[in-house]
C-alpha cells in the first residue's frame, strides 16, 4: 500500500446569506438558493481549525508532523498562518507548519506536499477560504466560505485511499486576479478562459490515465471544480464523464468554496464510494490539475469511526439549517458597509510575549488540574485555588470537552461587530468553570443547560494584531452531534 489519506474534516460555517435578500436590498433578481458565510468572528484560519478538528477527531495514532495551509485570504502576510492552527491542535513541537497562499491552485499544491512527506510521517493538508466580491456581483453571490482538512498517511497507517497518480498542465495567461490590498478579484471575458482551460484539462486527465494504467471509463468518481462555472461545466463535457459518476453540486446551498472546494469535493467522493472505486479530482485554476485514489477496504470503517466521533458528512453540512444573516449585516462583517461604532474604548493589541507565554491556554485551551486535591483551575494557575499547593499541576486540554451554560448575559451594549454579545459562565465535563462568549448563537434560544462546544475564533483584530481565542458554540448548530456522553 502506498501514500494517501487517512482521515477528513470539513468545516461550513454556521450562518447563510439566501441570495433573495440580495436582491430585495439592491434591486433585480439575485438567484436562488445560500451561500455559506463566515460570522465576524472567523476567518481562514479560524476555519481551518475547526476542519482540523474534525479530521483529528476520527484519528487513531500518532498526530500530523507537518501541516500545510492553502488559502488566498490569508489572515496575515510576511507571517505564517499556519503556526495558529498548529498551536491550537497542539501539535507536537518538531511538526511543521507551512503556507501555501495567493490563489486557488495552492490548494492543489498543499494536497501534493501532504502527500509527498506522508512516505515518511503523517501530515494534514488544511485548505480554507473566505470568497467576496463587489456588491451585487456573481463573485458574492456564487461563493461560500469553509474549510476542509485531509490527513495523509503511509504505508502502515490505515489509508482509506489510496494516491494512483497526478498530473498537471500550466501556462501562463490572465484569468483571475487580485493585488495585495484590493479586497476584490478581477475576472477576464469568460469564454477567453473557457477556451484556455479545456485543453489543459484535457491533457492533464489523458497524463493522469496513462500514469495510472485505466481509462476513462475505469474512473467511478470524478469531481470537476474551479472558480469559472463556465470552464469547468465545459471540462466536464469534454473529458464524456457519465452523469452518475459525477459529484454532487453543491452551489445552490453554499456556493463556491475556492481554495476548499478541492477537499471539500474530494471528501464527498470519500463518503460516498465504495472500496475499490477510482476517484477521480480535475481542479482548473491557472492550468489544471487531476489527482487519481484508488478506496481502500478501510473506507467504510472509517466513514463508521467518523459516525461514532458526531461528525456529519458533506451532503448533511451543505444541507443544515443554520442562521440567516441579513445582507446589510453580511456586508458590515466583510468591510463593505462601515457602520457606527458603539462609545466603547477601542480594543488593545495583545502584546506578543505575554501571547507567547500563554500559548497552551490560548492554543489549547487548557486547564491545570491540582495533583493534590483534584480542583480545576480555568486559566491554569500555579498555585491551587482550593488547597494552595504550588506548582502541582496537571495540564488538561479542554479545547475538546464539551459543557453546559450554568448563566448567561445578554449584553447589548459592547463593543461586536455582530451584537448583542451573549456572555455565558460554562461548566465543563468532568470540572472546570469558565466564563466566555458565545457564538453562532441566537439570544433568544440560549438558556441555563444549554449544551455548548468550544469554537476556536478571533475576539477582536487591533493595530493589525489578530487575538484569536476559544468562545462556546451551541452543539445543536449544524454539522455539530452530542453522543450524550460529554462528548462532542
């Protein structure tokens, strides 16, 4: 058995802007259906987190040693992203963490470096993107936001599937563009792009084929995908792939994921194949890309360990109710609509050693447990609250553990882009107490008891300083299952 992947997650955010309302603000029609959206809160790595998380959360043995981060709205720039998402998951120190940013095909490229050092350890390709564009336009309107995480392992890892073959096609030619600091993609006359992209496609699937060994008709999956609709649906009739064999289309309830549509694609192929089927995923971004897997007999043991863990597939995440957020509130949260802000102090940068210094906490979310007479301290502390033992402590993760609200506050008027802020004291399974903010909540529907599930986000951005922390998420929010035990 060769290289391939092991585990997945994915990650759609919570909240969904109904294309109607666009139009109803605006004026003229606007379309049918959603489109996924990040709250204020989230951004691309935040999201990659919590994609993380889930592909974690199934995963026997040892964790990642490397992790490979693609999206094109990074958080920073002259600043690895990637680090975040690595302290949060606590991986080990000697795992690295890398960035691969700036378009949609890094994604294809962070797939391939995943894949590449999984012959010698596991590692994590983490592909994430928050999509905009102009108000009113195709770009907003036809995209989603989310995230997806692939684990990769070699050949003494239970590799659900297996990589056959890669090949790609490039040239250079305009498409889509954006400079750094325009908040907008450009795109060029689309039938130009149409014409570029369908013999590359086709060249890179007649490579893959070959290098493989099969021909088309041995492929029982295939996903087509990239940001031009009109490319891709073009590829797609090209390369005479059978209707069955296709993917499920997903833009009518989240749009175009960019960056995350790759993985996203590919796991839906995960979670519906059979063992021994040949996978296929064609990605036109600035030339094309195909990648051949071949199921392995392990596959539907980990689709049941993914059930066990509370995780739902793609089909069921696309499908989930979650919250409608008005467009006027949507624009606000992307920086389009600049509002009034409330007669609050503006918040401080956090300084970087006192960061530094608390990177478990603000990572991991751990706690410290006494040795000596078992109390649990939130934040970790030194010395014992309950029997003043120093320095006899245990630290405890409890990014993972799930909690109930014992009280709450409705705050109307602090500082958030999203108000009112709920503020909510969480007691944690098996102990612990702390008093935190919730998210992708609705004020009216939190009450004492509430079961809730640490959310990795950004609390607030100040001086270019991005303070990235844990706050509770109710665990009925989509995508999101309690096994009653505590556990989510």
């Amino acid at each position: 058995m060769t290289a391939g992947i092991v585990s997945w997650g994915v990650y759609l955010p919570y909240w969904r802007l109904q294309r109607s309302a666009i139009g109803a603000s605006l004026g003229g029609p606007s379309g049918r259906g959603s489109r996924s959206v990040a709250s204020y809160d989230e951004d691309t790595t935040t999201m990659g987190v919590e994609a993380s998380r889930r592909a974690l959360r199934a995963l026997d043995g040892p964790l990642p040693e490397d992790l490979f981060f693609s999206t094109p709205a990074p958080a920073y720039l002259d600043k690895t992203n990637a680090t975040a998402i690595h302290g949060a998951l606590e991986l080990p120190g000697w795992a690295g963490a890398y960035d691969m940013v700036g378009s949609v095909r890094s994604a294809v490229g962070a797939l391939r470096a995943a894949h590449a050092v999984a012959l010698d350890h596991r590692s994590v390709a983490v592909l994430s993107d928050q999509r905009t564009g102009l108000a009113g336009g195709p770009e907003e309107r036809d995209s989603g936001d989310g995230a997806v995480a692939l684990v990769f392992g070699g050949p003494d890892d239970p590799v659900v599937a297996e990589w056959v073959a890669h090949a790609g096609t490039t040239t250079e030619f305009l498409d889509r563009w954006r400079t750094p600091g325009e908040p907008d993609s450009k795109v060029w006359e689309e039938r130009f792009g149409q014409e570029v992209y369908v013999p590359l496609a086709t060249q890179a699937w007649a490579d893959a084929l070959k290098a493989a060994g099969v021909v088309a008709t041995d492929v029982d999956h295939v996903a087509v995908v990239g940001l031009h609709a009109r490319a891709v649906a073009a590829v797609r009739k090209a390369l005479g792939i059978r209707p069955e064999a296709l993917a499920a289309d997903r833009a009518a309830t989240v749009g175009n994921l960019g960056a995350a549509e790759p993985g996203t694609a590919l796991a839906d192929l995960l979670e519906r194949a059979e063992p021994g089927a040949l996978l296929a995923l064609v990605v036109v971004a600035d030339g094309a890309d195909v990648v051949l897997l071949r199921a392995t007999d392990a596959l539907p043991g980990a689709r049941g360990s993914r059930r066990r863990a509370g995780l739902g597939d793609v089909a069921e995440l696309a499908a989930s109710d979650g919250g409608d957020v008005p467009y006027t509130r949507f624009l606000t949260w992307r920086g389009e609509l600049v509002r009034e802000p409330p007669r609050r102090p503006d918040p401080e940068r956090p300084g970087a050693p006192a960061t530094w210094r608390s990177t478990q906490w603000k990572g991991g979310f751990e706690a410290s447990d006494c040795r000596a007479c078992g109390f649990r301290h939130l934040p970790p502390a030194r010395v014992c609250l309950r029997c003043r033992t120093i320095d006899e402590m245990d630290a405890v993760r409890l990014a993972d553990v799930g909690g109930r609200v014992a009280t709450f506050t409705i705050d109307r008027l602090a500082f958030s882009l999203s108000p009112p802020v709920i503020g909510a004291v969480v007691d944690f399974d098996g102990g612990g107490r702390y008093r935190c903010e919730m998210t992708d909540a609705d004020p009216e529907a939190v009450a004492i008891g509430t079961r809730v599930e640490m959310s990795f986000r950004r609390l607030n951005t100040a001086k270019g300083v991005h303070n990235y922390f844990w706050k509770a998420r109710p665990i009925d929010a989509p995508g999101h299952v309690d096994d009653g035990g505590g556990n989510t």
